[in-house]
C-alpha cells in the first residue's frame, strides 16, 4: 500500500469518524436546548426525502453522459454522487428551515 492510498484511508476514515460526532454533538445540544421536536422531526424528514430526490437526478444525468460515451471511473462517479447528496441534504435543510 503506497502513502498516497494510506492517506487516503485515512482521510475517509477521519472525515467520517467527524462527520459522525459532529451528528452526534448537534443532537446532543439540541436536546439540551428542546430543539428535537416535531417541527425538527418534519423538517429531518423532508430534506432527506429532497436528498435522494435531488441525487436520483444526478443518477440518471450521469447514465445519460455515459450513454453519450463519457468515460467515467467508479471513484469519480462516487464522489460526485455523494457531494450531490449531502448538497442537497443541507440546502434542503435550509430551505425548509426557512420556509416552516
């Protein structure tokens, strides 16, 4: 394993290892503060369900590019996809924070 590949594992593992307290505190203080209510609850399920609706778009736009002869590689592929998803999941989140 070369140290371009360890690092790289390393920055997944990280980056999710943050990601995962980061959830973890956030909800932590926001039930200290009686921010888990329904109105959270509602908002939590609307942007998730936008999520996957915004990244099922990007899904098929890049089955239409590979259909066009894009050539696209797996890693790519994912990281776009993810990046898609957790736009829409926090731009979502926005929105319906604003707009509830």
């Amino acid at each position: 394993m070369s140290l371009d590949q360890m690092l790289g594992l390393f920055g997944l593992l990280v980056g999710a290892l943050g990601g995962a307290f980061g959830l973890w505190w956030g909800r932590k203080q926001a039930a200290r503060k009686r921010g888990l209510d329904e109105r959270y609850e509602k908002i939590s399920v609307k942007s998730l369900a936008a999520s996957w609706k915004i990244t099922l778009v990007a899904i098929y736009i890049l089955f239409i590019l590979f259909i066009f002869g894009v050539k696209l590689t797996v890693a790519p592929v994912l990281g776009i996809l993810i990046f898609i998803h957790l736009a829409g999941w926090t731009f979502s989140i926005i929105y319906y924070n604003l707009k509830i």
